[in-house]
C-alpha cells in the first residue's frame, strides 16, 4: 500500500487547455484596402492627377496638328500650332503684345475688385438679416440674368470709351453674381452654431461677426474664385468695342486681318493668366481657410 502510494500519478491536461491556440504577441496586420479605378467618388493620387490633366493637352494639340498639317482643314480657317507659335512671337517681339496683356488683366482685376468690395458686403446682409433679403433679393436676380454685353452702348454714352466704361461692364457682370452666391452662402449657416453662441451670451453683432462670417469665409472665397473666371469672359467683350488696347482689342485687329494665328494665340494667353489665377486663389484659399478641410 505504501509503495502503491508513492508513485507519482500522471497529471492530466483539460481538454480544452490542450486544444486552445497558441495567442501570438504581433499585431494583427489588415488586408490592404483594393481600389478600384473608375469607381465613383474614388480619389486618386496627386501625381495621376497631373498627368491626366496634362495628357488631354496633349491628345488635343495632336488633333488640332492632324487636322491643320494634314491638310483637312484650311490655314485661312484655322492655323496649325507652329504658325500659332510664331505668330505669338512676333506678337510680343514687334507689336507689344505685353502690353495689352497689362491693360487686361488690369481690367478684369480691377472691375472684379470694385465689384467684391460693394457685392461681398450686401450678401452678407441678405445671408443675414431676411428682411434684407427681401428688399433686395429680387432686384438682384432679375439684374443677374441681364447680359453684361448688353449694357455696353449706354455704357459708352455714360462713361465714354475709357477705362471706366470696361471696368463697369466687368462690375455688372460681376457684382450681382458674387451678391446673390455670398448670400446663400451666408444663409446655410449652422443654426447649432448659431444657437450656442445665443447660450453663451452672444448679441445679434457677435452672431455676425464670431459665427456666421468666420463660418462662411471659406465659401465667400470660393465664390469669389469662380466670379473672376467669368470676369474674364466680360472683359474680351468689353475690349471688342471701342478700345485700342488690350487682348479682346488685338483679337478684333486679327480677326480683320484674318490672322487665326494670333487670334488663337490670344485666347490661349487668356486661358493660361486664367488658369495660373484660379490656381493662385486656390492656394491662397487653402492657406487661409486650411481648418476648412478638416
């Protein structure tokens, strides 16, 4: 009995013990996420970005050199891209195409500034104060779907053929646009926020000037943005008539002359200062505003 009871039994292991896994100590590492390529709302990276932009240039410019070097399509009607590139050379070297280039974006920058001075002011009272906006609001959008080239003969009996009757083409056009756009902007105001500010003491002047304009800054700017691109289109119409300057003016001169050379080149110079603008505002815009994309 006593040396039966001296031998050491075998310890048995729970079933279950035995059978768990081992637990590993590293991470677990997620299954990278597979994008698809024409996915609605994918994004895609900076670098594709640019090189889709860049590469429907270059499909464009190819057409356009098929089409004028290969004979389907006549000199007279359209030039081919070296002729436009000579052309704008001697634009600049013989006939002071630079400054006509200086007298237009003076132009556009200068109706555009006059009218966001007076237009940004009075959205914001129509955004905030309704009764406001219901003085003005209809004045305003029966004035924005009047042609800005329509108000340019009385324009000239007004102001003359000078630089304010351009300026103010480039004024009409832009102002009621910016009003209305700042406006709405102002209006889709968080009521939250607006509450809150009420709870924590604000008055009436503090709702404006802590809440709704900081809170439409970001669209104010973008609005402004996408007005001074359609500034662009008013000032070519208001330097098609009655101006001895400008790019709208050497546009008119070709176009006698048959010259699709320069006229091209012309408005290739508009649409390149117009890009390089729209991209200055965007940065300027992504500085100032950067918690906006948060």
């Amino acid at each position: 009995m006593q040396a039966s009871s001296s031998k050491a039994l075998p310890q048995q292991v729970p079933p279950r013990a035995a059978s768990a896994p081992a637990v590993s100590s590293q991470p677990a590492v997620a299954a990278p996420v597979r994008r698809r390529a024409f996915a609605p709302l994918e994004p895609i990276g900076a670098r594709a970005r640019v090189l889709l932009g860049l590469g429907f240039f270059v499909v464009f410019v190819l057409v356009w050199s098929l089409a004028t070097l290969g004979g389907f399509v006549s000199p007279t009607f359209l030039a081919s891209p070296p002729t436009m590139v000579k052309e704008g050379w001697l634009l600049f070297t013989e006939y002071g195409f630079i400054g006509d280039i200086g007298m237009t974006v003076w132009r556009v920058f200068g109706g555009f500034l006059l009218a966001a001075v007076f237009a940004v002011p009075l959205g914001i009272a129509m955004g905030t104060w309704k009764t406001v906006e219901a003085f003005f609001e209809p004045f305003v959008s029966f004035c924005r779907y009047l042609p800005a080239s329509a108000f340019i003969p009385l324009l000239i009996l007004w102001a003359g053929l000078g630089e304010m009757q351009k300026l103010l083409v480039i004024f009409i056009g832009s102002f009621f646009q910016i009003v209305l756009m700042v406006a709405v902007t102002v209006g889709g105001a968080r009521r939250d926020l607006v509450e809150a500010a009420y709870t924590l003491g604000a008055n009436s002047r503090g709702i404006v000037a802590r809440v709704l304009i900081p809170g439409a800054a970001p669209g104010i700017a973008e609005t402004l943005r996408l007005v001074l691109g359609w500034a662009w289109t008013y000032v070519i119409v208001a330097e098609l008539i009655g101006s001895s300057s400008g790019i709208g003016h050497m546009i008119t001169d070709s176009q006698a002359l048959l010259n699709t050379g320069q006229i091209i080149f012309g408005i290739i110079v508009i649409g390149v200062i117009g890009l390089l603008s729209d991209f200055a505002f965007k940065a300027l815009n992504r500085r100032l505003f950067a918690w906006a994309a948060l």
